[in-house]
C-alpha cells in the first residue's frame, strides 16, 4: 500500500501515536497496571510466555511462536520494534495487526487513555510503548488466543509487558546495552532482566556471563523459580545444539533457549520433541542474517546492533572473508557506545564501507562513525543513503555482479533496506519504531 492509499481513520491513529511517542519513555509498571485495568485486565485472559534479553529475544520469541502454532495452538505474539509496518508488533497465528485493526483500536483505546488524563492528570496517559503494549493484550484476549509469546521492550523489571505472570520466562542473554538506564555492571543489568521471573514459575536461561548467570540464579532462587540452563542441558559444543532455519551459530543458541523454555511447559500444552524440532525449521523472522539477490549481488540483511551482538557479527563477517571477497558492508548505528563496538568489526572484515543514518534520531552522524574507522582500514569510507544505495526491488548500487553487500549496525536500518527489496511489505514506518 502507498502512503497516499492510507485510509483517514488509520492516518489519524498513526498521528496519534506519534505524539504519544513524542512524551518519551518512562519505565515503571503503574500507570500500565492501571490503565490495564481500566481496558478490563486482557492480560490475565491468554497465557504467556516471558521473554527477555540484551539480544536473541525476537528470535526466541519467534521460535516458541513456531512451535507452538505447529502443535495446533492459536498464538498470538508481541515483538517490537517493528521492522517495516506497526502491526508486525502483533499479531495472531503470524497474522499482523492490520491498519484498519489500528485504527479501531486507537479509537477505542484513546477514549480511556483521554479520559483518564482528564480525571486524574497527564502523567496517567499512557506512553507508546504502553498503548501498544495493551492494544497486545486486548487484542489477544478478543482473538481468543490459546497462548501469547511476549518479548520486553526494554530491561524487564520495569518494563510495560511485566504486568504478567507468564507461564514460563526466558532471558535469552546479557550484555552492554542501554546502560545509562539499565546500570553500568552485568550484575546491575542482570537484575533488570530478572525483573521478570515470578514467583513458582519455571525460567529457562541462555548462554549468560558467569556474573550475570549468579545474578539471575540467586534471583530465581528468591522467588522458588525452577530455572532450566541451556549450558547444562546441552553443554558447550555447539554440535550437540538444536538447528532452526535460521543462519547464524547464534541461532542455535536461541533454538536451544527456545527448546528448554518449551520443555518447561506444564504438560498440558502437549509439546514433543519431534514436534519442537519441526517446528523450529520452520520459523519466520526475517533481517537476522537474512539473503536476499538483488541486481545479481548477494545482500545479507543483519540486526547486529550493541556490543553482544558485535561479537556475533564478527563471526559472521570473518566467515564470508575466508570464504571469497571481503564483502562491502553497509553500516548505520543508533548512539556511540553501540558504534565503538560495531565500527572496528566494520573495518577487520569490509573491502570498504558506506554508512548510512537509519530515520531514527538517535543515528549516529557520518561523522562520527569516520571517526571511528581504524587507521589500519584500507578500503574506501563513503556517506550514502538507502535511497542511493537501494533505489528499486531489484537494483543495488554497490560493488559488482557476485560481490556480497552486508547490511548491518541497527535493526532500523534492516528494516528500511527491507522495505526498499520487498516493497510489498508496505511502506517504512519508521516513526513509529522506536519502543
């Protein structure tokens, strides 16, 4: 659908949130509590599962969506951010909120939020991230959702989706990510995440630091919540850990999160193995070391966008190096402390590099990024755009025929360069991104 195709109803939806996004991001459970209440408490009606994570969790989420869609459940599943449209954030069997379901919802939803602004003050209305966090709720309760898989938006323990108490919980990592708000240590980050587990409750972990694994354990042991390790269940060779159809040794590791948090669903939702290892080749989420040809080259699209996730992409880049010609990479990174990481792996692995600023603000500058090249990096460092680089589906305007283009460094920029090689995914909504 083109802009101009957007119906009135939907543009006004879509202006509202925008401004709600333009109040900022407050993290505390409250204010959502109680507007949740005020929609009727939609988020006791579905089961859940509880996802956290510095990276892995989108993917996690994904996975446990697949098998439990392929165990004949109907599942609903919260993401965020989206990648090209606002309602991937939600969506019922894989079935994305469509703009007219938006638009509804907004309306419907607005006229609480409104009123309770009126009654009590504008530091009751809801933020963005909240109103979508409960257009979630309220939309899997009225589908009748069996099970809903939800993935945190921020931290865990303040963050707007933990007014659940999920069936299961999963932390799928920790790492160095938003520290400014989540605390400067692992130990301090690791017990944002862990905000999560809730009393009696089993949580399934993944491949944690030592520090922040203590953290997490000690937590879980306060609150008599049974915890399930991927390391102890599969140990540290990656030959003995799950596949899903996902590139990426790191995708194993969530296939192997995924497979323990499965497992420790009570027996009523009849998972097997068999079924769980179908299921997870089968699963849809796209720009994680996604390929795709365009103009007779090969782009790999990547979500690789804090210093955990450097890690990952070094993997990643050095494969493709050994393999043939260094590929070009194309990088955008959102804040500074993501770019220190991500740059130098830029630079180990490109025969040259072009940066580009995704539309979000917190992009960093063409500047800033130069800045960071090494002096030891030989190639060329070019200022584009994705309209330069990706100016229709089927052309590209980097390298030559066979040359490997990586797109990488935020999943705002993935998005984008996705919207321009699938263009019927719709228009880039990336205003609305951000949490």
């Amino acid at each position: 659908m083109s802009s101009s195709a957007v119906s009135p109803s939907y543009a006004a939806a879509r202006e509202y949130l925008l401004g709600l996004k333009k109040r900022g991001v407050t993290l505390g459970l409250g204010r959502m509590q109680r507007f949740a209440e005020a929609l009727g408490d939609p988020q006791t009606q579905v089961p859940c599962i509880h996802i956290a994570g510095t990276n892995g969790k989108g993917s996690v989420a994904a996975m446990l969506e697949s098998i439990l869609r392929h165990a004949g459940w109907k599942t609903g599943l919260y993401t965020s951010p989206h990648l090209v449209r606002l309602g991937e954030r939600i969506q019922v069997n894989r079935r994305p909120l469509s703009d007219a379901e938006i638009a509804g919802y907004v309306r419907e939803m607005r006229a609480v939020a409104d009123a309770r602004e009126q009654a009590l003050g504008a530091d009751e209305h809801p933020s963005y991230f909240e109103f979508m966090t409960a257009m979630a709720f309220l939309h899997f309760a009225r589908q009748r959702c069996d099970i809903a898989v939800l993935e945190v938006g921020l931290g865990g323990r303040l963050d707007a989706t933990n007014i659940v108490t999920p069936e299961v919980s999963v932390i799928t990592s920790i790492g160095y990510d938003h520290c400014d708000i989540l605390g400067a240590t692992l130990t301090d980050i690791a017990t944002e995440k862990a905000g999560i587990i809730k009393a009696g409750r089993p949580v399934a972990i993944g491949r944690l630091p030592a520090e922040a694994e203590a953290q997490v354990r000690e937590i879980a042991r306060s609150r008599d919540a049974p915890i399930l390790s991927v390391c102890q269940e599969f140990g540290t060779e990656l030959s003995r850990y799950p596949e899903a159809n996902l590139a990426g040794d790191y995708q194993r590791w969530n296939a192997a999160t995924a497979t323990i948090a499965a497992r420790a669903l009570s027996s009523r939702w009849r998972l097997n193995a068999d079924g769980i290892a179908q299921a997870l080749r089968q699963v849809d989420w796209p720009a994680r070391w996604q390929e795709f040809v365009v103009g007779r080259r090969r782009v790999i699209l990547d979500t690789s966008h804090n210093s955990e996730g450097a890690e990952v992409l070094e993997a990643n880049l050095a494969r493709l190096r050994a393999a043939g010609r260094a590929p070009i990479v194309v990088g955008g990174v959102l804040g500074l402390s993501r770019a220190k990481a991500l740059v130098p792996v830029f630079c180990r692995h490109a025969r040259e590099i072009h940066f580009v600023a995704p539309a979000q603000s917190r992009a960093c500058r063409f500047e800033e990024l130069q800045a960071l090249v090494e002096p030891s990096f030989g190639g060329r460092v070019c200022r584009s755009s994705v309209d330069q680089l990706f100016p229709a589906p089927d052309v590209c305007n980097l390298g030559s025929p066979g040359d490997t283009v990586v797109v990488a460094g935020s999943v705002y920029l993935a998005g984008e360069v996705l919207a321009r090689i699938e263009p019927t995914r719709g228009p880039n909504e990336a205003r609305l991104q951000d949490f």
